[in-house]
C-alpha cells in the first residue's frame, strides 16, 4: 500500500494512508478531507499528513487554515491525534472519552465526536451516524466494531473505520469475484451490548443506514480500501452480509440472556 490522497469530486477527498503492525506488516488506514459548503473543510480522522498528500491538503486549504474541524471517528484509531494538532492547530479537535484519556494535553473541544451537537454543526455536510445495539467504546481492547460513519451526500461517499469492511480478494479469485467483498467487522459479536433487543437494534440501524446511503458511488473502509458501486448495489451487499451473521448474532446475544 502507498500513501495517496484520491479526489472522489464534490468536495471529498479520501487519503489512503499506511499501518505497519510491528513496523512490518501494512495493514493500511485512512482519513478524508471534506470541502463544506461554508468553503472551509473538515479532516475526517487523524493521520500524519507527509509528502504529496501533504502538498495536496496545503494547497487545498491555504496551508491548513482553512480546515475548521477534525473529527476522530473511531475510538481506538489514536495513534495520530497528536501529529495532526500539531499540524493544524487553528483546526478545532473532536474525539470520543478514549481519544481524551489517551492524549490528555490535547485540546479537545468539550462536545464528544458522537454527540448530536457535534451532529448539528456539520448537519449541512454530513451524517454522521452512530451503529445502535452495539458498543461504540467497548471495554476489549480488541474489539473495534464500534465506530461513528460518516456519510457525504453531496459525493455520495460513506467513510467508515472497522464496522463495515472490504475484504480484498486473492489474486486467483478474481475473474470470479472482481471486487472487494463488503462484510461486517469480525469482532461484532463481540461489541453486541449485554442486553435483549440489542440485534435488533443494531439490524434496525443497519437498514436504515442502507436506506440512506441506497445511492452510494464510493466506500472509503479503514485498512481495507476503496470500492466504487453502482447505484442500489451498496444497499443489497450490506444487507446481505448480514443476512450471513444475522444468525450467530442472534445466538450470542441468547447466550448472553
């Protein structure tokens, strides 16, 4: 994977950014830059901005000032809040509980990332929508399900981290499956909250999110990638992934009552 920053036209850029597990392994990960119809922009999450990525967002955003916000969208992606505030520090800083309790001398804006204030201030550009049923912090360290999404409508792009993802596919399986497979995070079993009706909850949410976004052109996925899709095709491979997990879900959560 090689960092690069892609612009998927009406003011979203995805940044296509690199992950090394043990300084070895690129797992890859990612951020966005969106133009708001204010004609300031917003960062979605944070990751070192070097190079001609780097290049690219200055010469956008008059040298970063122009960027009003960066919004951490995935509690356990962490790594880089400080590299960003560092680099943007007229930008105000969103994060979850977690982001606060792992970079303490940032300067956080006191509104959480996933409250519905924060919704309301970006309201014009983006949805931003939290999964229901399951944890959106969980008390695993290893169970990331959970993450806010954010929808651009005016791109038609939805920029998620962890919860829904691209599954890449061998190189000798794809004349039979060309594109990347959409499919759930594997630790959502896991992150379903210890309660009755948290599938349904979360299958309820997951509807209407493929409601909102039936007309989707572009998945931007945390690790995995890039995917561009045919109006409705979105809708019925999220759906249908899980249909897949819908019954071992449902398990879980009887195990757990």
């Amino acid at each position: 994977m090689t960092e690069a920053i892609h612009d998927l036209d009406h003011g979203f850029w995805t940044i296509r950014g690199d992950l090394r597990i043990g300084g070895v392994l690129n797992v890859g990960t990612q951020a966005a830059l969106v133009r708001l119809s204010t004609g300031r922009f917003v960062m979605l999450d944070s990751y070192p901005l070097t190079g001609a990525v780097r290049d690219q967002v200055m010469a956008l955003t008059d040298q970063g000032r122009a960027i009003q916000a960066v919004l951490n969208l995935h509690p356990f992606h962490t790594l880089h809040c400080a590299t960003i505030a560092r680099d943007l520090p007229h930008a105000a800083l969103f994060g979850a509980h977690r982001h606060r309790l792992r970079h303490p001398d940032l300067d956080w804006r006191p509104e959480p990332v996933e409250s519905p204030e924060v919704q309301d201030m970006f309201a014009d550009d983006l949805v931003l929508s939290l999964p229901r049923g399951i944890d959106y912090v969980s008390r695993n360290e290893r169970v990331h399900a959970g993450s806010l999404l954010a929808w651009h409508p005016a791109s038609r792009t939805l920029h998620v981290d962890d919860t829904i993802n691209l599954m890449p596919v061998p190189g000798l399986l794809r004349r039979l499956f060309p594109e990347p497979r959409v499919f759930l995070h594997p630790t959502l079993p896991q992150a379903l909250l210890p309660r009755a009706g948290a599938v349904h909850d979360f299958r309820d949410w997951l509807h209407g999110l493929a409601g909102l976004t039936r007309d989707l052109r572009w998945l931007c996925a945390a690790h995995s990638g890039l995917r561009e899709f045919a109006p409705g095709q979105f809708k019925d491979e999220l759906l249908a992934t899980f249909r897949r997990v819908e019954d071992k879900l449902a398990r879980t959560e009887a195990q757990r009552g």
